[in-house]
C-alpha cells in the first residue's frame, strides 16, 4: 500500500525507483531522500487524448509527476484525506477532489450523461462538477479530499443509497447514478432544507459520502 495515513489531514508515500506516482500540483508537504517533480502532461496512464478530453470537459487538475527514491508527505488546504485502495474496479471521482494517486492506475474520464441519462448531466450542472467526472481504474491506492471526514456506504441491488449531490465524494463498484427530486410541500412553501435534488447510487458498490456540504 503506497499511503500511510500519518492523521487526519495527511499521507506518507514511499517512492521507490521505477514506481512513478501522481499528486495535485503543491500538495507536496515535505519529503525525504532523491525525489523529483514534473508538470505532468501527458495526462497521466489515459495519455494525451485523456489529457485533451478532460480539459474540454473542464475536468482537469492540474498533477505533478513524483519519481525517485524516497518518501513523501501529501496534505493540501488541510483538507480531510481518505485513502481508497482498488482491486481491479474503477473508481469514479471529481479531479479536484484528488490529492495523489498510484502510477499504476489507468485515469480517463466519464461522461455524467452515460450514468443516469439526461438527469446524469442535470447533475453535473447542479452540484457545478461539471458534465464529466475522473475515473481511475485498476490495482492501486488513491487518496481523496473532503470536508470534515469522509463515511463509506454501502451500494447494494436491494438497498439503494441517496446522497446530497454537494455531500458526494467518489463512488466505485458496479453502481449507476441518477438525479432525483425531492420536492415536497414544505418546498414550495419555502419551509424545507433546500434540499430539492438527491443523487440516487444503485447497484452494487461503495459510495464516499463527506461530513459536510461545503465543495473544496
């Protein structure tokens, strides 16, 4: 496992030759030994194409290549840190909420109007994540950033999960999404929480869900 979690708010990796890791540009703390840092622009392992396709969809964090030998600390804005580890899935987050990753991982990008149809991309304009979202897939650990911690849920065919689309933080698994309104009287009488619109996750699967509302 390349991270360990020092606290709340930050990572330790160990960076071994021939091992190349990717980071949000200036979430490098400190770090230990003969590590290097690159621009990255190549778009990570999705290549050029990937690189083109998430800056048109406006789904692009800019990320540093780190290489060498040694060990790095990530944090960034002191922002909660959640490590997420997959197995051969792929996991499906918002690049700002990146904060470092493996090398190994395969990153691309996914249309939000192929989850959930028109409500997919309904969803994107809401919560202001754009239409596309990041994806990363294949064997390897990602650490994520979110407000005030982060609580797993599980995504099952019998018990779908509904969360509020600003609280969302990444989801993996088998798991289709959809925008569903929640408009009941008390809304239109302007009596409720404001919370018309809810992401609906079914399927099977994990989904991350902040402690907050707050975006980063």
């Amino acid at each position: 496992m390349p991270f360990r979690e020092i606290n709340s708010r930050m990572v330790e990796a160990q960076i071994e030759p021939g091992r190349r890791m990717f980071s949000q540009r200036g979430a490098m703390l400190a770090y230990k030994g003969e590590v290097t840092f690159t621009p990255n622009v190549q778009g990570g392992q999705g290549g050029l194409t990937s690189m083109i396709g998430r800056r048109i969809a406006g789904e692009a964090a800019p990320l540093m290549s780190v290489e060498g030998s040694g060990t790095v600390m990530f944090g960034h804005g002191g922002h909660h840190i959640q490590v997420i580890n997959l197995s051969g899935d792929t996991l499906y987050v918002e690049a700002d909420r990146l904060l470092a990753f493996d090398g190994t991982l395969q990153q691309g990008t996914m249309f939000m109007g192929s989850q959930g149809g028109v409500m997919g991309m309904v969803r994107g304009q809401v919560t202001g994540q754009g239409l596309f979202t990041t994806t990363l897939k294949g064997h390897g650990a990602v650490a994520v950033m979110a407000h005030g911690g982060v609580i797993e849920l599980p995504i099952t065919p019998q018990q779908p999960v509904h969360v509020d689309p600003q609280a969302y933080v990444a989801h993996h698994g088998d798991v289709r999404n959809k925008l569903s309104t929640a408009l009941g009287w008390r809304d239109m009488v302007g009596r409720g929480s404001g919370e018309a619109f809810q992401l609906e996750l079914s399927g099977s699967g994990t989904v991350f869900v902040q402690a907050s509302e707050e975006k980063l």
